[in-house]
C-alpha cells in the first residue's frame, strides 16, 4: 500500500511544541456503548470504515464527540490542524495509517523523555479509538467546497433570517417547502465533498446541516449553525 504524504514525514517533525497542551485538558470519557464489540486485542485495521453500514455512522457521532473533548484542542476544531499538532486528516484511510494512528493514540509521543502527547490507551477503550479514527478519515479535504463556498454562505444567512422570524412568532411549516428545497441542495452540495484520507465519503458540517434541516421550528438555527461551524474550520 502506498504510504500517505503524512506518513513519509519523519515523527520528529510531528512532535509538539507545547508540552502541556494536552495536560491542560482533562481527558474526557466516551459512551460506546452502542457501538458493536471488537474484542480485547486491538485491531490492526478500523472496523467501521465501510460507509454503507449504520455503524459508520454512529462511530462518527461517536467519534466527532469524543475528538472535540480530547483532540480538538490540539489537532483542531474539525480536524484542520492550526500547526501545532499533526493534521490527522492526511493519514490514509487504509492500514497504513491505521497503523500510524493506533501506535500513537495508545502510547502517545515522547522527545528526550519529555511527554508530547500523552497514550490515551489507559483512558479511552479500543471502540473509542477507532470512532475517533472514522470521524477524522472522513474529514473533508481543504478545498472541498471551494466550488460552493458562496452558495454555503448565502444558504446560512438565509437559515440564520428564518431561524430569527421563527423565533419572533412566524409559522416554521410556512417554510417547509423552502426548508426540504435546501436540504436537497446541502445534500448535493456534500456528496461532492473528497476527503484529504482519500476515505470513499465525507461527513462535514455540510451534511450534518443537511440531516438537522427537517423543517422543524429549531432545525434553521441548527443548521445555520453548522454550517458556521464548518465556514469557519475551512478558513
């Protein structure tokens, strides 16, 4: 298997320069309980990388929870690295990087004896690894919605209009038909997302809009907020 471009760089490269950014940050358990059993010995490859399995989908709601209370602050927020840590996006979806991924979450990353990063082996279970490991190789690549970005934005202003008039009193079923016309645009919109793992499918703000824009009063908040959420990852 061809390696990634973040596995040719050397580990030495990767290693953090604050030494307590994770020892700020009180590790935070997760609740995988609805994930299946993988067994006690840990995997050599991520169980849930088929997208066309429910599974996949709750290891990234897993995953993407579990990321922005342990991981986010140093690898950032949706995956994109600010540079003081490694952008995770870029390992390969393939055992490769799975290998690179599953070495460092369990024992972490030292210099001259110093702790980098501290093994999260001790703390989080095996199932809330891998879900983490799906949430971040189906992160959207950096130029992903370049082709929409305008649409994005106009698209959240408008939800943002709606969201406001629904909280002054107006009637959300008046914008039902507006609410599913959009929800199908969002949908198109993150069907042409690649990821930077080159992972089959990307799970972005984009469409998790999509799926919270059901037409309910709260959902135009909801979704107007996602997408801020994934507007400002991408800049």
């Amino acid at each position: 298997m061809k390696p990634s471009l973040l596995l040719s760089i050397p580990l030495s490269l990767f290693i953090y320069t604050n030494a307590s950014a994770h020892g700020d940050v009180t590790p935070q358990a997760m609740d995988t309980s609805n994930l299946p059993d993988v067994g006690e010995e840990w995997l050599e490859e991520n169980p849930w990388r088929d997208h066309e399995t429910d599974t996949w989908s709750q290891a990234i709601a897993i995953g993407a929870s579990g990321y922005n209370q342990n991981c986010a602050r140093c690898h950032g927020l949706e995956g994109v690295s600010g540079g003081l840590a490694p952008d995770l996006r870029l390992l390969s979806a393939d055992m490769d990087g799975d290998e690179w991924y599953i070495e460092r979450f369990r024992n972490g990353a030292t210099q001259n004896g110093i702790t980098k990063m501290p093994g999260f082996e001790s703390i989080l279970d095996q199932k809330a690894a891998w879900a983490i490991r799906t949430y971040v190789e189906t992160r959207p690549a950096d130029d992903a919605f370049k082709d929409h970005n305008d649409s994005l934005v106009k698209i959240r202003d408008t939800l943002k209009v709606l969201a406001g008039a629904i909280a002054g009193g107006a009637n959300a079923d008046d914008y039902a038909k507006l609410a599913k016309e959009t929800q199908m645009e969002l949908s198109d919109i993150a069907a042409t997302a690649k990821t930077a793992s080159k992972a089959p499918k990307a799970e972005s703000a984009v469409s998790r809009a999509a799926a919270a824009l059901d037409g309910s009063a709260e959902s135009f908040g909801q979704a107007a907020e996602l997408l801020s959420i994934g507007l400002s990852a991408a800049k």
